[in-house]
C-alpha cells in the first residue's frame, strides 16, 4: 500500500518536472541559448585548468591528466546538482512573492515542490559537458576498466551531486533568517566547487582541513580519484576514504533536511 | 464541540482566541534595535457553518490576510486554538490541503508558462481526483464561468479577470469543503467581477461550500454575504449581518420628495430629520427605527406630493466610517 502511495507521488512529481520542462521549452530560442551558454561556462572552466597547466607541468604533484580526472568528477556532481536544486537560491524570492505560501497550500511536500518547480532545465547543458569531460579524463588518465573502477565513477558523481545539493539547500535555507544570504550560499556551493575541482595538495595548512573535512568537500572528488588514478595520497590518509563519499552524502542530505525543516518552521511562525 | 466528520459537523471553522504575533525590529540608533512584539491577529474567535459565505473585512493591515494563512495552515498561530473541518492546520497540513481550496489574489495557482487546461490536469494528479469526478466539475466551471475561450491559451497571456476565473476554477477541482478567497475581485473589470460574483453566488446558495472571502470591494459583500466579520487591529469589531453593521454603526436611510410647492408645515416624527432644502426638494434622514411608511403618509397627507425616493445607506459609507474611526472598536 504505502510502496503503492510512494509510486503515485513518485508519478505526480515526475509530471511536474515534465510541465516545468514543457514551460522552459516554450520560449524557445531563449532555451537553447540557455543550453548553449551552459555548455561554454563550463568550457571557461576547462579553459582555466588548461591555462595552468599549460605554464606549469605538475601541478602540487599532479599532472594534467590526473587533474582533469578529479575536475570531471566534481563538475559532473556539482552539475547534477545544480540541474536538480540551483535554483534554490531564490528561496527569498519565493517567500516574498508568496510561492511558498501557495506551496505550503498544497497537499504536497514543500521542498521537493519548490525544487520541481524551479527545475533548472536549461542547465542540462552542463551535466552533458560534464559526463564528456569525465570521459575524455579517465581515458586520458589510463583509469584502468574494473568493476570496481566503474561503480566508483558512477557513485562518485551521484553522491558529489547528493552533497552539492545538500550544501545549496542549506545555505538557501538560511535566506528564512537572513535576507542577504546569497553571498554565503554562493560562496559555499561555488567556492566549494572550485575547491573540489582541484588536487587538494594545491591547497595551504587549515584552509585545506577546513574544507575537506569539516565541511567535507575533500570526498566529492579528490580521495575517490586517487582509487582511480591508483596512487596514494601524498598527504597520507588511506584510500578507502575514496568510498566513503556516499556516507558523507547521506550525513549532509540529513543535515541539510534538518536545516530545511527548521527554517519552514521559523517562517510559519514569523511569517518571513 | 465536536466540528468531525464530512457530513455530520455544523461548524466547519472554529477559532477561539486566536492570535497571531510577530516581532519587528526597530532600530533606535546605529547599533541599537529593538525588537518589538506586534500583534497582527489578537484574539480573534470565529466560528463558520457548514455553507456559509462569510465576508471578512477590515483595512489594510488589520490582520485579513494573516488569519487566512492561520486557517489555511501556512502560519502557525502564537496562541489560542483554531481547527477546519476538524483538523488542525498546521500539524495537519496535507490531510487539510485536499479538503480546502484558496485563492491568494496576488499569487496564482496556475503554470504560468503552459495553456490553464494543463495547470488543471496537473491540479488532477496533485489532489489525486478521480478522473470522472475531475471532469464534471470542470465542466460545470466551464460553463459558469465561461473558460473555454481561453482553456488554451498560455495563462501568461490570459487578462486579469479571465486568469481570476481560471484561479476559481483551480481551487475548486477538488471539491473542496472550504474555499478561503483573498481579494478574488481586485483588479478585475466590471464584466469579470460580475461573472466571479454569480459564481460565488451560486456556489454559496447550492450550500456545500463553505465560503470565506476578504475583499475590499463592496459591491462583492451586498451581494454575497449575509453574514460579515469586521477586522481591525488584530481584533473583531462587527460580527453579524449588514442590517446589523448599518444599525450598529447609525447609517441612515434618505427619503427625498418633491412637492408642487412647499408645504408651509412639516409633520415632527421621531427619529426624522431634514437634511436639506432645495427648491421644493426636502431630504429626510431616518435613523434606524424610523418608519418609511409612516413619513411617506404623512408627507402625502399634505397635499402636492410629487415624486419621492428612497435611498438605501450605502455599506460604503458605513465602512468607510468603520475604518475612520480613531482606534476602530465599536461602540459598545
């Protein structure tokens, strides 16, 4: 029965997603430009890592193949997330032209309403820039073709987009209490994704400890591409942290539904 | 009291004491702010019958709006208790949603970048209505409120009035028990509000739908509510009918006749007074208790009688004195 319900509003938000896919469709030349100009920012990122390595051959003890390896699986998570929830950031927006109010009106939950109908379609663009990337990367890296190897390359992206998702909710989440929060969400999901596109041997001290294991960027991409590039860190943690992306996924989706939940319950009793 | 049950229950909204505070932040100096606990809604009690169609007005800011995000389960109350159709709203949420219907003037309920005979398909498969039960009521929405010259047509591109018929119809695919409108009126032009105003009408004579609606549009309260909540400051002023609001607050009746020539004498009657003179035209006020009958035949009774009006008093100005008022209490 309950397996039944779960199906049926599993149906009701996949026909959601399929009206905000027919909304964005409608304006038709502004959605292919769209889809264009996401497939190029991605490409300005390339661009960049390109740039270094073009003055510099080893970058903190990493080559430009290896690198690619690590930037294609962080940008492919942070894509996917961004497809799914980027558009959580105009949580304050929401709340001031009251589609939170029409949500909560709805016999439907509110977070996962608000992320179908603000559904970032066109930046489909992305995510395919992104599996191309990661494609290109591992041949290039030699990844040698396992089992293993395979499961990790499609865990990794999926649990780097569970993380990147979890991080975009919460920190839009705090738009509830504060008003200008934009700058600590950018700087969170965006920062993050730089952070996570690099070796993290490029980054300093305590910097580099703040986000890799405090707020846990370091297990998106760096620690599973060292399994794939079948290398040990130089910095010395064990290998086996480069399966453990999933868990931490979970760890922060459950921390970013806490989050969201207090915030909800913040606006139903302020009223903003 | 027991307010359960589909069917058996009379009371389909209660409120006792319900209210509503926020805090405010005042800044006093560059540092210095102080929070400030402003009660939107304070005490307010309110209890609905099954198919009733209650007006609840009041100025801007007197809390409208808040106590239908109570009712409606968007906010939680900060104190007193509040149940609809038996159910709490806010723990209740979703169980609630399929069993109301709401209209927020100011924010649609409809896809707006896809044609409205989408948006209801969607609205379908979100209250899981049966297919059947869908499409009757579409149908008789259709024909009341005139949708199908418009049922393709992108709800971007629809006009205020008919995107407004298309929001009514939403609210109401489900069949829900209870339907909250906020302001359903504002905006539209005279052909939309009459075309929304005898929906509601009808809706309220058939007596399964419990109405509530805010409005600032007077024409909307003569004809639709018999039964009117005055809000102000949090608090209610009027509860009852119009006949009630216009003795309550002194509104009076005009009476003006012409005669052929003026009478020399004017019959002295309680509650009676002469407004004006112009020419041979004379404006009487009458209080509330005042008689027509009895001023007409005394007047008739003087000869040279030659037309006579009667002037119903205008909610208008009732209301508008309602609001002028120093604090808005009644005078009790």
């Amino acid at each position: 029965m309950a397996e039944g319900a779960a199906a049926s509003t599993a149906a009701i938000y996949r026909r959601l997603v399929a009206a905000q896919v027919r909304s964005q469709a409608s304006y038709r030349a502004s959605f292919v430009l769209d889809l264009l100009s996401n497939v190029v920012f991605l490409g300005a990122d390339l661009l960049t890592v390109l740039v270094v390595f073009h003055r510099v051959p080893v970058l903190a003890g990493f080559s430009l193949t290896d690198t690619l390896l690590v930037f294609g699986l962080s940008s492919l998570g942070f894509s996917l997330a961004d497809l799914a929830v980027g558009n959580i950031d105009r949580m304050q927006r929401h709340v001031r032209t009251g589609l939170l109010d029409a949500v909560l009106i709805r016999p439907l939950g509110v977070l996962w309403q608000l992320l179908v109908l603000d559904v970032g379609v066109r930046r489909l663009g992305r995510v395919c820039s992104g599996v191309v990337v990661l494609a290109v990367a591992v041949r290039l890296a030699e990844v040698p073709v396992t089992p293993a190897n395979l499961l990790l390359l499609v865990v990794t992206p999926l649990a780097g987009a569970v993380f990147f998702s979890a991080v975009f909710v919460a920190t839009a989440t705090v738009a509830f209490w504060w008003v200008d929060s934009g700058e600590l969400s950018a700087a969170l999901t965006y920062g993050g994704r730089d952070f996570t596109s690099y070796p993290m041997t490029v980054y300093g001290g305590w910097f580099r400890h703040l986000l890799a294991f405090g707020l846990g960027f370091g297990f998106v991409a760096y620690y599973p591409a060292l399994i794939l590039l079948d290398r040990p860190d130089p910095l010395g943690a064990p290998s086996w942290l480069g399966w453990c992306s999933p868990v931490l996924a979970a760890v922060a989706a459950a921390l970013a539904a806490l989050v969201w939940r207090t915030g909800v319950r913040h606006y139903r009793s302020t009223g903003s | 009291m027991n307010a359960n049950g589909r069917h058996g229950g009379v009371n389909v909204i209660e409120a006792h004491g319900l209210r509503k505070d926020f805090t405010v932040r005042v800044r006093k100096s560059l540092l210095r702010r102080e929070r400030r606990v402003v009660a939107a809604v304070d005490g307010v009690d309110l209890t609905v019958q099954r198919g009733q169609l209650l007006g609840y007005l009041g100025p801007n800011g007197a809390g409208k709006s808040t106590t239908l995000k109570m009712l409606t389960g968007v906010l939680n109350p900060s104190g007193g208790r509040v149940s609809v159709c038996g159910l709490t709203p806010v723990p209740q949420r979703i169980l609630l949603a399929r069993r109301i219907g709401v209209v927020f003037g100011q924010r649609s309920q409809l896809w707006w970048d896809l044609p409205l005979r989408d948006s209801y398909e969607l609205l379908r498969h979100i209250y899981r209505v049966p297919a059947a039960e869908h499409a009757a009521r579409l149908r008789r929405c259709r024909d009341l409120l005139e949708l199908d010259p418009f049922l393709d047509t992108p709800v971007r591109q629809l006009s205020l009035g008919q995107r407004m018929r298309g929001e009514l119809t939403a609210a109401l695919l489900h069949g829900p028990e209870v339907l909250f409108l906020d302001e359903p009126t504002i905006g539209l032009d005279v052909v939309s509000k009459q075309a929304v105003r005898g929906f509601l009408a009808e809706l309220g004579e058939s007596g399964d739908t419990t109405v509530v609606l805010t409005t600032h549009d007077l024409a909307d309260i003569e004809r639709l509510c018999r039964r009117i909540v005055v809000i102000d400051h949090g608090r209610v002023v009027h509860d009852g009918g119009i006949d009630a609001l216009h003795a309550r607050y002194g509104s009076q009746r005009r009476v003006t006749v012409d005669f052929d020539t003026l009478p020399p004498a004017l019959p002295a009657l309680p509650g009676v007074h002469l407004e004006s003179t112009t020419g041979p035209r004379l404006t009487f006020t009458l209080d509330g208790s005042a008689s027509v009958g009895t001023l007409v035949s005394a007047l008739s009774a003087l000869g040279g009688l030659r037309d006579l009006s009667v002037t119903e008093p205008e909610i208008e100005e009732v209301i508008a004195r309602l609001y002028r008022s120093d604090e808005g209490r009644a005078p009790s």
